[in-house]
C-alpha cells in the first residue's frame, strides 16, 4: 500500500489455510471500526468461489513468474534488504513489459507492443541502462561493478520470462 496506494479489493482465495484465516478475518472484519475504516477507503475484502481454484489463476501465474525469477537470480544467495527490493522493482518491471498483444497504430503505419506498463502509465516503462551507459562511470569502480551485477540479474529475469 506504500508504493501502490490502497486496493480497492482484496482477493483471497479458498485454501485450507485461508479458510482457517478466514474467520479471524471475519471476526475482524465484523469490527464496526476496520469495516469503517475499510469502506471510507472504498475496500472491498472478496473471497473467490469455494471448489473454483482457476479463478486464481491470474495472480498464481504472476505470482510464480516472481517465484521463476527470484529463485534463478537469488538462489541460496543472502541479499540485503535495498538489494533485495532493488530486485523486486526489477522482477516486477519485466513483467509488466510483456507484451499482451499488439496495436496497430494507422497513422504511423507501425505495430507496437500493448504492455501491462503502458495501460497502468500510459507509456512503455524501460528497465536499468544498457552496459554501454555503465562504461561511462570511472570515478567509482564499486558502483560500476553494481550496476553491472544489476544488469547480469535484468538479464537473467528476461531469459527466466522467455522459457
């Protein structure tokens, strides 16, 4: 919610341990000052339907390409906590630069890649600068080797997404 802002609706879906969770849930949510709460931000707490586990299968997908990516860039590795969310930002730019589908712009006479970036932000969001750029910086060898461990992570990400 710090990056994001507030969602307008929470989704949980019907595991056993979010049944469990659920009732606590309930009983928090059955609180008049967190339902209050929750409805003068315009939240909406929705549970997908019971025996119905495709229903999730949008946010399972993403949520394991981020598993694919952090798992073949970390591996067993310890990272510090802005490494590690340096990481994230990363893993969470390159997937929202797949392509969905294709425009096809008349005027221009040019097809574009229609990306989950370009319809949040309406434009398309590019991901660290290119080795190239790198080579520029002199003064400081451990920011130049940084960087470079961040593009070799960028490039694992994009080839982990391509299988």
């Amino acid at each position: 919610m710090a990056q994001r802002g507030i969602p307008a609706r929470l989704i949980t879906d019907n595991a056993k341990t979010f049944i469990s969770a659920s009732e606590e849930a309930e009983k928090i949510l059955r609180s008049i000052e967190i339902e209050r709460e929750m409805t003068s931000k315009g939240m909406k707490w929705v549970f997908i339907i019971e025996k119905a586990p495709w229903q999730g299968g949008f946010y399972e997908r993403m949520i394991q390409s981020t598993k694919r990516c952090l798992k073949k860039i970390v591996g067993r590795a310890c990272m510090n906590f802005e490494s590690l969310r340096t990481l994230l930002v990363e893993v969470e730019t390159t997937i929202n630069i797949r392509p969905l589908a294709y425009v096809y712009d008349e005027e221009k006479g040019v097809s574009y890649p229609l990306t989950p970036s370009r319809l949040v932000y309406g434009r398309q969001i590019s991901l660290t600068p290119s080795g190239r750029q790198f080579d520029i910086i002199k003064t400081n060898q451990a920011l130049t080797k940084r960087a470079k461990k961040s593009e070799s992570f960028t490039t694992t990400i994009h080839k982990a997404m391509q299988k």
